[in-house]
C-alpha cells in the first residue's frame, strides 16, 4: 500500500498525454493546464491586486448571506465556463464523426457527457439558484439574515469542495463514463474499475448534503424570521418559490445520499446491492435516483419562475396578476413533483397501469404550469412595459418554456416515450425545459439584482447582445436534435453512421458555438459595466421602480441589510411605502444590532470534504481519515466557541442610514420610461398610482 | 387566566426547557433554532423511510442462495437490545426532566451518563450480533442483496447512536464547563429529539426486520 494510495504518476493527465500522444489526449492534458492556469492566474490576480486580506476577511471567512450568495453565483459561473466548452466540444466531435471517428476518443467523449451533466446540474444549476435565493430572499423578508448563518457558509464550502473535485479530475485520472445519473451495474466495480465513478459519488455527495442544509435552512428563514406584518400571502413570490424549493430539497436530496452511499458500498465494499446476481437490483437505484431526480427539476425551475414574476411585475409596472392562483400553482407543483419519478424509466419493465398512472401524473403537471404562464401574460396586458435585458431574457422564456412543455406531454405519454426513450428528442426536451426554465431566470436575476449587490447597473447594450445570442444558440442547437431523436438519432453517441443526419448536427454545432458566444458576451457585460461603473451607478439602490423590500435599503445592502426591520402591511410592501410618501423617511429610534462573526470553521470543513472525498477516490486512506476526523473535530471545536456574534451600535447604525438617507433625498427622481438610461439614479418618481 | 395568554406564558418559558418565564433561552432565538432541528429530523427521517424500502424490496428477492432472515434471526438478542434502548431513552427523558424541574447539574450530568452507558449497552450487543453474523453465521453484507440492505438500515441507525453518544459526551463537557447556560439547555433539549427518534426508527426496525423476518 503506497503512500498515496492508487495515485501514480502516469495518472497525471499531462504525463498521460506524454507517454500516449494523440489529439484527444493533448485536449485533455489542455483542459488540465487550463484548471492549473485558472487556478495559479486567480491566484496572482488576487495578489496583484493585493486583495487577500479582503478576500479572506470580506468573503472567505465572512457569515453574511449576501456574501454568500454571491460566492454561490461566482462558483456557478465558473462551472458553467467548463460544462458549456465540454458541450461545444462535444458537438464539434459530433459534426466532425459522420462515418468517421473524429477525433475524441470514446471514453473522453463519454467523459465529457458525464461532466457535462454532472456539472450543469450540481455545480452550475444548483449554487446559481441557491446563490440567488441566498441574496435575495432574506432582503425580501425584511430579515437581517438567514436563521443558521453558519451553516449557510458550511453548504457553500461542501459544494465548492464537490466542485474542487470535479476540477482535479481534469488532472488527476478521469472522471465516470456511465452519465449525470451513474446507472449501475455498468458503474459497478465490475465495469467500471478506476477511479472516474468515485469522483462523482464523492463530488455528488458533498453537493447533495449541502443542497438538505440549505433546503432546512431556507425553509426555517422564511417560516421564523419574516418582518413583522409579513404573512405568507404578503411574500414577494419569489419567497414562495424559494419556500417550495427547500421543502423539495429536505425532502428529495436524501434518497440521492442514500443511492450514492449504495454504489459506495457497493464498488468499495463489494456490498451487493445493484450487482447482477447475488440479489442485486438496479431497479433499486433508478427508483432512487429519480426519486430525487425529478423534484430535483422543480428545485431547478422553481426560483425561475420566482425570478419571472418578480420581472414581470417590476417592469411592467403592475401588481402581479394571479397572486394566489402562482402560489397555489407553486405547491401544487412540489407536491406532484414527488409522483412521477417513474416517467424517467418507462421502459424499463414496469406494467402498462403503473405506467399509465405516472403518465397521467406527469401530464396533470401541464396544468399548473400553464396557469403560471398566463398569469405572467396577463401581468404585462396593458402594463408600463420597459424592455430591459431581465424583460427580455424573461419573454423569451415564456415562448421557449410553451414549446418545451409541449414536448414533455409528448414525452410523459408511455407509448410515445417507447419510441423515443434515450433519444436526442428527450435531450432537446430537457435542455428546452431548463435552459429557458432555470438559466435565463437566472441571468435575468442577475440582471436585476446586480445593482442591488453593487450599487450600478450592467449594461444593457451587452446584455441584449447576449440575449440575443442565447436565444439563437438556444434554437439552433436543440430544434434540430427533436428532428433527429424522432428520426432515430440516440442520445450520448460519439460518431454516426447515417450521412443525412450531418446538417443538422451542423446546426447544433453552431447554435453550441452561439451559446458560448452568449456567456462570452454575458462576461463581457460584466467587464463593461465594471468599466462604466461611474455612468451606470444608481446609488439610490431602486434603479427599477421595485416592489419589494429590498430595494428600499441601500445598495450594497449594509450587512444587517435594515437599519430599522420594516413594518410590512401589504403585498407589494415599498411600493406601498412609496406610494404613501413614507420612503426614505427616518425612523424614530435604532438599536443595537447582533450580527455573526466572521469563522473560517466553514471553509475548512468544505476544503477538509474535498481531501477527504480525494483520499477516498484515490483509496488515500490516511487522508480521508484524518480530513473525516478534522472534519467533526472542526464542528466540535466550534460548539466551544461562545462569542459568536458582535454588537453594531445603534449609534453606528444611526450614522450610517442618516448619511444614507440624506443622500438619496439629495437625487434627482428618474421616471421610469429613463430606467435604463445614465439618467438613472436609483431614485423612483414617485407619487403614481401603484 | 384565558388559553391564550395561558400558550403564551408556556412559550416564553419554552416547553421542555423551563417551567417558569425568563428562566429559559429567550424564546424567539430558540423557537427556530429547536424549529430547525425538528426540519433537520425530518429529512433524516426520509433517510430512513428510503433505507426502509430498499429493505423492503430486497426482502423479497434480493436473497440469492444466502441464508434468509428465517435462518438467521431469533427475538432474544433483538428483545434485549430493545429494552436496552427504551431504558436509554427513558434516562434521556429523566434528564430532561432534571433540567426543566429541578435545574440539577449533578441529577442531570447523572441521567446523561445513564443514558450514555445504556447507548453503549446496545452498541455493544448489536456489534456483537454483526459479528456471529458475518463469521459463525456466513452472512456478511456481500452475501446478497437483502443482507446488504440488513447491515445498511442497521448500521446506519448504530451509526446514529454512536454519534450521538459523542454528541452526548460533548454536550456533559459543556455542562461540566459552563453549567446550565441556554445554549446547553437547547443543545440538550436537541439531543432528546434525536434520541427518541432512533427509538422510533428501532421500533420500525424490530417490527419491520426481525418480527417479520422470524415469520417469513
């Protein structure tokens, strides 16, 4: 037993490409530089900038949760840099295989499908919308932070450790060839030795046990910690969304941890659970996986739709149409997420009744989903409409979602699912679903509450480009995989025999390149608009007419995001605040503030995860060991810990908001149709009627 | 004295912690801290429900040609690991009680070593069930399906008392340190949740694993 386990040299990805030279190779040995680059550039970025002690003081260590949520946001960003190149890559490979290999080898090829959809899922999906949700939600509520701060860092710092992961599996041996979900037995210790499909069991481990924390800690904010006056039936609904999504998590991430404790035990131990022979069962597994798989897709859509409806009412100018009717909506479709995760598996040897009954399930779902839709229509009839990126990213949504829909009733029929079961039809489906139904609500969040988080506006100029090539890309990269799943066209196929098929997957390659032409020009925007910042600033912090509370503190939010907790009477509530002439009014009286103090218990705990997710990959037994003992030995330590928080002064506090409050009063007030002009202040007019 | 104001005057005092207002943690700090825990049990819960049915599935026809439950199980073992457990729990409850009514350090440091060495008790007697089972009875987790799905439902639920038990040793350290200051009392009050709850699971475990599988 070596000193490192099972870890030699030859599995460094660059000495691999050494000894083996051949181009897929030399693309994964780039893809491995391009990690130790990016890694050793932010590093010197860091330094350059001599910002250490703010990163470590300010962001690293910090407790607070709009901090938080925008580590979140960072750590999507940059897993959505690497799975949208693997996809690009992946449809060149495509293009260039018709009657002929090209030029990725099989198993890189179905390495890149695997990452691709492990990484969109749990390490750009999931910390995008928990980021969001963790900036956004506790301002709504006119809470000063979340209900376990220091949890809250400990689920950042586990999914940044499964990220780590997935990162050093780009150098150090190869990832799992058997897809996002890992069906065994092929990802059994028979056929697939190695060490690809430990990486995702320990990457999708960490992830899926900070995804319960966060879910027991969004859920605990919103039922305890709401502004006085701040019922359920008076939160914004994104709130409501947020709501749904953590009871799905609480409830749906444990048959993930259970399933991927299963394979464990399975490969490492040689447990028998989803074998063939001895008893095993793989049914097992799929039913697990989907048992959390498909509320897993409503956790994912859930904040979009927050998202969407905080959009069309902001800028439409209206109250939301169908309030109610979007909450019901809401957790009618949590509560149907958990009945149709068989849908996922039609074909795999269940009785046409059961298969019916989820179908019927899975059509039902159409229902509350079209109520949502004509609600955010009947939100913009007639309303003060001002087409900003957000708006624009959101109407394209609502057209593309529709079609997207519509296929998954196709889908969710057994009969027709028989025949395009594992197609790319379902891989046009999916992506149609949650590239409208999660990704633009995401970039449009961003949109909206970039000058919240920083005190100006992106650009609009570059956020309509991007929208622009998002759409294109998006169009011209799936339409043509429905024509070719329904003409026969398998899903994860790395060269095709049938020369018809090249147009199309000419046009995918294209829409691929237009879709990393979006996120290039999305970073773009943010360049230019860190650029601009001067003539983009909106320091009132209300840049868009907003509803909400948040948009009546200041921008960037102070750390206990209200001087004083508001008093909440409707829906709506600073738009009826503006409305009765009350904004920017000082209060009467402060008090003390109690806030957490900065720990770095979280970080280590989520760097200790990943060492020992690491050791137990690489069967480094002392190091996962001694990092699962620092592990506990951390939290232990810290219940020691008594002085958890300090104290802000009421005077303090005082100070802060008169200075502020004197200088939005000193703005002038922007009319809405100037909202994306330099004109902007971040001071609404006021005085029309909500 | 109305209902109302009767709930009242409970919440401030904090059900299960203090039976007089202002002796206990300041209610809205502790309400969602307790209120987490009980979130955090449910989703451990689901843990369990889903090991539960893996066991269920596995129980018909995931035993190959390995011995079945009717070859391996009898009550005895599994009886006194029962009593052992409630008996724990009962000092867990006993302790709670010192707590709330007595506000006893030495009492209450007293019903946690109870409850500890109870916990011990069963932890011993189950791992040396697990191994005459894998040894003398050729039935280790790799011999099928079903027993994998055996050692999983019960090692995780052992794997819960033990944990618990260092959570316990931890929380008597603290009691030792500082006394009954309020982040112990919730921290106490958290571990009996926790600890009745793997009683409850033991419960579905006898019924589901051994009561049945003696029958089958």
């Amino acid at each position: 037993m070596s000193l490192l386990g099972i870890l030699g040299w030859s599995d460094i990805i660059f000495v691999k490409a050494w000894q083996n030279p051949s181009i897929s190779e030399a693309i994964a040995a780039g893809a491995g530089g391009a990690a130790v680059l990016g890694a050793l550039g932010a590093a010197v970025l860091v330094t350059w900038l001599g910002a250490w002690r703010t990163l470590w003081t300010g962001w690293l260590t910090s407790l607070d949760h709009k901090k938080i949520g925008i580590m979140y946001i960072v750590l999507a960003l940059v897993m959505i840099a690497r799975a949208l190149i693997e996809a690009v890559l992946m449809r060149v490979q495509q293009a260039a295989a018709v009657g002929d290999p090209g030029f990725l080898s099989a198993d890189h090829y179905n390495q890149l499908f695997t990452t691709h959809g492990t990484i969109m899922i749990f390490f750009m999906a999931m910390p995008f919308l928990t980021g969001v949700i963790n900036y956004v939600m506790p301002l709504q509520i006119g809470s000063r932070d979340m209900s376990f701060p220091m949890m809250n860092a400990v689920s950042l710092w586990l999914t940044v450790g499964g990220a780590i992961l997935m990162m050093a599996s780009l150098i150090f041996g190869s990832f799992s060839t058997g897809g996002w979900s890992a069906y065994p037995p092929y990802t059994g210790a028979s056929f697939s030795p190695g060490v690809g499909v430990d990486y995702w069991i320990w990457a999708v481990t960490l992830a899926s046990v900070g995804s319960t924390l966060t879910g027991i800690n969004i859920a605990v904010t919103i039922y305890k910690r709401r502004a006085p006056g701040m019922t359920l039936f008076h939160m914004p609904l994104f709130c409501w969304t947020a709501l749904a999504v953590s009871i799905l998590m609480i409830f749906a991430m444990s048959p993930l941890t259970v399933a991927t404790a299963m394979l464990a035990l399975d490969r490492y131990a040689e447990f028998k659970f989803f074998t063939n022979g001895d008893g095993g069962n793989m049914m097992i597994y799929a039913n697990l996986f989907w048992l959390f798989g498909h509320p897993e897709v409503y956790i994912l859509i859930l904040p979009a739709f927050g998202v969407y409806s905080e959009v069309f009412t902001t800028f439409s100018g209206k109250t939301l149409y169908g309030y109610r009717s979007l909450v019901l909506a809401t957790m009618c479709i949590a509560v149907l997420s958990f009945t149709v995760w068989l849908h996922h598996f039609f074909t795999m040897g269940q009785s046409a009744e059961i298969n019916a009954a989820f179908g019927i399930a899975t059509m039902l779902i159409g229902i509350p989903t079209g109520v949502k839709v004509y609600d955010w229509l009947l939100t913009m009839v007639r309303g003060r409409i001002v087409a900003s990126t957000a708006l624009i990213f959101s109407s394209v949504f609502l057209v593309t979602f529709v079609v997207g829909g519509v296929t998954g009733i196709i889908l969710a029929n057994p009969d027709v699912d028989y025949q395009v079961h594992n197609s790319l039809f379902l891989v046009a489906h999916f992506h149609n679903m949650l590239i409208p139904g999660l990704l633009f609500g995401m970039i449009a969040a961003v949109q909206v509450w970039f000058p919240k988080a920083f005190g100006f506006r992106l650009d609009e100029r570059w956020g309509r480009i991007s929208a622009l090539l998002w759409t294109a890309g998006f169009y011209l990269a799936f339409m043509p995989l429905y024509a070719m799943g329904l003409g026969g066209a398998m899903r994860r196929m790395r060269s095709w025999a049938d020369p018809d098929w090249w147009p199309w997957l000419l046009a995918a390659e294209i829409g691929a390149f237009l879709l990393l032409g979006g996120l290039a020009t999305l970073l773009m925007q943010f360049w230019v608009s860190v650029r601009n910042r001067r003539a983009l600033a909106v320091p009132g912090g209300d840049p868009w007419d907003g509803r909400t509370l948040e948009w009546g503190t200041s921008s960037p939010p102070p750390e206990y995001n209200f001087a004083v907790v508001p008093q909440v009477d409707s829906r709506d509530a600073f738009t009826a605040v503006k409305a009765a002439g009350r904004a920017y009014s000082a209060p009467e009286t402060y008090e003390d503030i109690e806030m957490p103090k900065a720990t770095m218990v979280p970080l280590a705990i989520g760097l200790l995860a990943a060492a020992c997710g690491f050791g137990l990959t690489w069967h480094i037994w002392w190091l996962a060991l001694l990092a699962f003992i620092g592990i506990w030995g951390a939290v232990i330590l810290r219940s020691f810990q008594r002085e958890t928080s300090r104290v802000i002064p009421a005077a303090e506090v005082a100070r802060q908001h008169e200075a502020w409050l004197e200088m939005v009063r000193g703005l002038p007030q922007t009319p809405r149709r100037a909202g994306l002009t330099p004109a902007n202040s971040g001071r609404a007019e006021q005085g029309e009627p909500a | 004295m109305t209902a109302s104001a009767h709930t009242r005057a409970d919440e401030r005092a904090h059900i299960g912690l203090t039976q007089r207002e202002g002796e206990g943690p300041d209610p809205d700090e502790a309400a969602p801290i307790i209120f987490g825990f009980w979130v955090f049990l449910m989703a451990d819960l689901v843990l369990f429900a889903v090991l539960f049915s893996v066991y269920a599935a596995m129980v018909n026809g995931g035993q190959g040609t390995a011995p079945g439950p009717a070859d391996l199980f009898d009550l005895k073992i599994p009886f006194v690991e029962t009593l052992i457990l409630l008996a724990s729990s009962l000092a867990c409850g006993k302790a709670s009680l010192a707590l709330k009514w007595r506000h006893d350090r030495g009492r209450l440091l007293a019903w946690m070593g109870l409850t500890f060495l109870l916990g011990a008790g069963f932890l011993v007697l189950e791992l040396r069930d697990f191994i005459q089972l894998a040894t003398e009875k050729n039935a280790p987790p790799q011999a099928s399906g079903w027993l994998s799905s055996y050692w999983l439902l019960l090692g995780t639920h052992g794997l819960h008392v033990a944990a618990g038990m260092i959570w316990l040793a931890v929380i008597a350290a603290q009691v030792v340190l500082w006394g009954l200051v309020h982040e112990v009392k919730l921290r106490i009050m958290r571990f009996a949740l926790f600890w009745h709850m793997l009683d409850i699971v033991w419960i579905a475990i006898i019924t589901v694993v051994y009561l049945f599988g003696v029958q089958s």
